[in-house]
C-alpha cells in the first residue's frame, strides 16, 4: 500500500505513547485516522491536537476487552468514517511483576487487552477487508513474544499468543488482498516500562522510530518488523534453536533477568 494519501487508519490505544505516534505518521502521510482509546479525557486531547494541525481525525472511546464493543464500532466508524484500510493494534498494558506475584485481575486484564483486544479487532473489521480484497493489520508485539524473561511473564504470554495468531491468520487469509505485518519493538521509551533497566546489550528505543517503522512495514508489505533488527532477531534465533537454558545465561550475564526489577507502574494510565 505505497499510497497512504485518504486512507482511513484505525489506531487502537492512540491517545498517548506510541499509539500517539502512530496516528500522528499516519495524518502526515494524508491518511483519514480514527483514534480509539479507553481514556477518553487523553484521547480527546490528542485528536484535537492533531486536529489543530490541519489533519482529519476521528476520536472514539473503545476498550478492545469488549467484543461487543469492538463490533459496535467497526458499524459506526464504517458509517461515520468509511471503511477502514489499516488497522493498528497498538493497545496494550503491563504489570511487571514475578509469576507467583500477579494477581488474577492484572493476568486477564493482560490477556484481555494485548491478545483477546487484537483477536476482536480483526474478527470485527478484517472480514470487510476481505470483502473488499484490500486491507493491512499491523499487530504491534515485542521482543517479549520471542522469548520470556524475568518479572515480564504475563506480558510475555500475550505477546507470544499475538504473534501466532498473527502468523495463523496471515497464512489464513493468504491471496485475499489484506496483509499481516508483525512489529516487534525492544525496550521502548514511553513510560510504559518505568523503572525498567536497560541492559547493557541494548538501549531504550525512540517510539518515533517504531512509529515509522509501521508505515515503511505498510508500505513494503513486510511480514515482520524487528527494531533494533540485530537484537531481535538474535534473541529469536537463540530461543528457537530449543536450548532456553543457554538463553537463560546469557540473559543472567547481560542482566536481562534484572531489567525490570525497578519497574514502576505510571499512575497517569487509567488500567
């Protein structure tokens, strides 16, 4: 999809961080971009910032838990906007903490919003793709869905079940004229991951750089993003050679499995 220009870009948990970013690309490429988010005071404030620089956007209140909710809207923004040409699955929530210490809440609220949120947004607007033999869905997952690591476990599993059900779809819908691009961002500097230490084989990513990453990935057509590319990939590659033992040391040796052992949840997200 080399021409962005009047398309209509659905961009989940857009009203700040790298959902911002996101549509914020998007408007400057002269797409049409709806923003959903559950924070309805943020999301307003981001859409009339956007607005305030000439483009077109359309804020609309969504938790992406909600099925029904998800359905409900692809009806109205179809009606309101048109039919939407990319769907961005960006939101998401964490709780860093050890596996015997998440609570029941913070394991389904995960599940709900990283993987089930995406599940929902493509069975409520990917089949009027098919209809119309054209669309992309950009399934933002993380290094984090290629290997787990300590105090991430719950976010990890989301991640994980992101990118196979990105993979099964994609294979699903092969020849229908939509396309699946996986992105799998490192250590990401948008507060999500306050308190978190970087370890010394990486560094913090810019969210501006994942950002335009997603639209080379559209205009491309790429499968799978990794950023940074080197890192990613290696982690994937070691984890996939099933020796999780070797990783294991290699993650102790770099302080991976310490990186989030200050992690800070931001009071400023409504989760």
């Amino acid at each position: 999809m080399e021409d962005l220009r009047a398309k209509v870009v659905l961009v989940t948990g857009a009203a700040r961080g790298m959902g911002k970013l996101h549509a914020a690309n998007f408007c400057a490429e002269g797409s049409i971009v709806v923003m959903t988010d559950v924070d309805e005071e943020e999301l307003n404030k981001s859409a009339e910032e956007l607005k305030s620089r000439g483009y077109e956007v359309y804020p609309y209140v969504l938790d992406v838990s909600d099925r029904e909710a998800c359905f409900a809207l692809a009806e109205k923004v179809k009606a309101e906007v048109g039919p939407v040409d990319v769907l961005v699955n960006n939101a998401g929530v964490t709780e860093c903490y050890a596996v015997l210490d998440l609570s029941e809440r913070s394991v389904r609220r995960m599940m709900e919003v990283n993987y089930l949120g995406y599940v929902w947004m493509m069975q409520a607007f990917v089949p009027e793709m098919v209809r119309r033999g054209s669309g992309h869905v950009v399934n933002i997952c993380s290094v984090a869905g290629k290997t787990g690591t300590a105090k991430m476990g719950g976010y990890c599993a989301t991640k994980f079940a992101d990118i196979g059900i990105t993979d099964s779809i994609r294979m699903e819908l092969r020849g229908s004229g939509v396309n699946f691009t996986i992105v799998n961002p490192g250590y990401v500097a948008t507060g999500m991951f306050e308190g978190g230490k970087v370890p010394i084989i990486t560094h913090w990513q810019d969210p501006q750089k994942i950002a335009d990453a997603v639209i080379r990935a559209v205009k491309k057509n790429k499968a799978e993003v990794c950023v940074p590319r080197a890192n990613v990939r290696l982690v994937a590659f070691l984890r996939g050679l099933c020796f999780p033992k070797v990783l294991d040391s290699i993650f102790h040796l770099f302080g991976v499995d310490k990186s989030m052992d200050a992690w800070k949840k931001d009071p400023s997200r409504p989760f």
